[in-house]
C-alpha cells in the first residue's frame, strides 16, 4: 500500500492511498461469500450459485461496494498510521478507482489534531493569593454547621421576618385570568431566598399566620416563560403558617450531637483544621490554575471547529444527565426556559473552547517533556474506579479495556497531571 499525505489547510489534509490489487481481488472474493447466501437464481441453492453464473447475472461490479466497506476501514486505518496523523473527525472519502484486477485507489480528505506551538512555559509566574483561615471564617463554617442543624418552629402572635419560612396558599392573575404555574397550596417559601419574582418575597414580610394578602408584581422582560415577561400580574396569598430556624448553642451538647468530641473547643479545632486543609487544596487549585491560564495564553493554536463542537455536545449531555437527575427531561427544561438548543449550545461554547486549548496545550508539554505512564500508574487509577464503584480490580480493567476510551482515557489524564505539576514546580510566585 503506497500513502501520500498533503495539507490542504491549517488542520486539514489529503490522503492519496493506493491498495495493491491484490488485496482487492481478495476483498471481491469475501464479498462474493457474503452476497451468494443473499441472492436467489433459478436452478440454485441459496449460497451454492457458481461465481461465473453470479458474476454473468449480477455483474462483478454488483460486489465492488461490499468489497469497499471490507478495504476501506482497514486500508484507512492503516494509512493514517503510516502517514503518522491524529484524525480529529470522521473521513471524507472519494474513491477514485475500485475494478478487479486493479488498485483500489482512493482519497480521504482528513481534519486532524492541531498543532500546538508552545510558548515559554518554565518559570512561569503569577501573582499568589492568601487563603489563610481567619476567624471570621471559622465563624461562618460555624453558623452554617449550626443552620443544618436548626429546628423549624412554628411563630405564634409574631409577624414574618426574612429567613422565616412562610407556608402558603397563592394564585396568580394576568389580566384577571389564571395563568399555568402561578398557583400552589401550601407552598413553603423563606423569605430572602429569590425563590420567586423579585418584589414577592418583599410584600410579605410582616404578614402573619392566618393573614390574607394581594400580591402586585412585573415579571422581569427576560422572564423564562416568555407570555408572561414584562407582565403585571396579581397573586391572592393566604399563610397557613410562619416557620423560623432555631438555631442550637454552641456548647458541649452541640458539640457531641454533631461530632465523635465531647467538647466545644475539641470541635471548634477540628473545624479549624477542616477549614486549613480546605484552603490548602484551595491554594494549590489557584496557583495551579493561574499557571496554566499564563501558560495557554502564551500558545499558538489554530483550533478546529470540530473539536470545539464536540466538546460542546459532551458538556450539553453532561447537563442534560444533571437535569435528568432532577427529574426534569432536557426538552422540559428548554420549554420552561424558553431556550433554544443554539442558545443553549452557545452558553457552553466560551467553556468548551478553553478546555479544548488548555487540553492541547497540557498534551503538547507532555509531549515535549517525554513524559511517560507506567503500568502501574494506570494501575493505581484503575483502583480508584474498581473503589468508587465497588468491583474487583480485574473486572473493572477488563471493563476498562474493551470500552473506548477507557484505559486510553486514563493515561491521557494521568499524562495532563503530570503536566500541570511539570508546571507549577517551574513556576515563579511575582
């Protein structure tokens, strides 16, 4: 087989293949195997018609395409391995000669991987941060600890507050008619949250329980539910009850309620400890980040649209498995929202190009250092995975070897590892 690799383009080129006529005649003798179980002739058996009555009835020509779909992946994979190209998307093909007795000639017009030319990445700097833990800090992790522990009381004789949590009764008006979605019974709100159309929650601070309430609100003109934008509309509300969190003491009690310590200073150094080891991770997360942002934006890189649109589709259907988590269909949450799949496509778009670029730019460097993953490196993710999803080790390899990308993926993940703390340990701190 004779290749020839020309580019046409910045990420595209041409692949002129030439497939000796051997393996061609070979590829029409398999194809005629396949094709003589299918067809009928008179005074034959399915699958027993001699080659010459097939080819004297059918023509061979008949056998060319199957012979086609027999040389063509494996011809294809062989020249792109030969011709030493990443291919990025499926092939343009143009067969330009296939006949017995003769070469298969083709083309295939091919968009590969783009290449990158790095700029300087050792000592790189950047401008660090502090992520110390302050007591201000520990204050907050505090409350918040104390709010997921917090009792909902009923408030008698008092009026509504934010933060308190209203149970109510509410229809909605536009125009005096009812409009879907804008009724509920016993409903609960807390005050504050921006559940509900700013100014809703605002009118209903210092009602009380028992208490009747008209409502006036505008929906905002970029509302989700398009009919309803820049409407003025009328709620009719009625509490049942008003809710507010009791928050428990910090003391002992807390203390052995929430934790394994008996005191409230042994926890308040566990949380303290908790909050340091966070900010760590935080910091090397920021520096890392930082690093590599300097580090992308010193690189040269004519991105393929190909490449950007297929990250755009793994992050739509990232999202659409989020939603269906929650219950809600992908098409339902485009519905109620009013967006379109370009609109939605295009919130991922500014996302997806600079994980496409920060990834090429992290598998260039990998490459220019020589890095390299050992089997026991795989290995010790494998192990992870075999964990998180509670399987043997075996299996979950086995698993992982027979699915694209599989281990592929995880050498790829481990080399972007390698890179980035390639780069944080060259970095300078400004």
């Amino acid at each position: 087989m004779s290749v020839k690799w020309e580019k046409t383009e910045a990420n595209v080129g041409v692949l002129d293949v030439e497939v000796a006529s051997e393996q061609v005649d070979r590829a029409i003798d398999r194809a005629f195997k396949k094709v003589v179980n299918q067809v009928s002739v008179p005074g034959f058996r399915k699958g027993k018609v001699p080659r010459r009555i097939f080819e004297a009835r059918f023509g061979i020509e008949s056998l060319y395409q199957d012979a086609l779909d027999i040389l063509l992946p494996e011809a294809y994979s062989s020249a792109v391995i030969e011709a030493m190209l990443e291919p990025i998307d499926r092939p343009n093909i143009d067969v330009v000669q296939m006949e017995a007795g003769k070469p298969l000639v083709f083309k295939a017009t091919v968009t590969v991987k783009p290449e990158v030319v790095l700029g300087d990445y050792r000592g790189v700097t950047y401008e660090d941060k502090s992520f110390e833990v302050s007591e201000e800090d520990v204050v907050v992790e505090l409350d918040r600890i104390r709010n997921g522990h917090a009792e909902l009381q009923v408030v008698d004789n008092s009026t509504a507050q934010l933060k308190d949590i209203l149970v109510m009764d509410f229809k909605g008006f536009v125009d005096g008619q009812p409009f879907e979605g804008g009724e509920a019974e016993n409903y609960q709100i807390e005050l504050g949250s921006g559940t509900f159309v700013p100014g809703f929650e605002d009118q209903l601070v210092g009602i009380s329980a028992g208490e009747d309430r008209e409502i006036v609100i505008t929906f905002p003109e970029d509302y989700h539910v398009k009919s309803l934008a820049n409407q003025e509309a009328h709620f009719q509300v009625h509490v049942h009850d008003v809710k507010r969190r009791v928050l428990p003491e910090l003391d002992d009690d807390f203390a052995r309620d929430v934790s394994e310590f008996d005191t409230i200073e042994e926890y308040k150094a566990s949380v303290v400890k908790e909050l340091e080891h966070r900010a760590e991770h935080e910091h090397e997360h920021f520096v890392q980040d930082a690093v590599i942002e300097k580090v992308v934006e010193g690189a040269t890189i004519d991105l393929p649209a190909v490449m950007i649109e297929s990250e755009i589709d793994s992050q739509v259907r990232d999202f659409a498995a989020r939603l269906e988590q929650q219950g809600i269909p992908l098409d339902a949450y485009q519905e109620f929202t009013g967006t379109t799949v370009e609109e939605l496509r295009a919130q991922f778009r500014e996302d997806a190009e600079r994980r496409v670029r920060t990834s090429l730019v992290l598998e260039a460097i990998a490459k220019a250092e020589n890095f390299e993953v050992s089997d026991e490196e795989v290995d010790l993710e494998v192990q992870k995975v075999a964990d998180a999803a509670r399987l043997e080790f075996a299996n979950t390899k086995q698993l992982l070897s027979n699915n694209d990308p599989g281990l592929t993926s995880i050498k790829e993940g481990i080399l972007t590892r390698k890179a980035v703390e390639f780069l944080v340990q060259h970095s300078v701190q400004a």
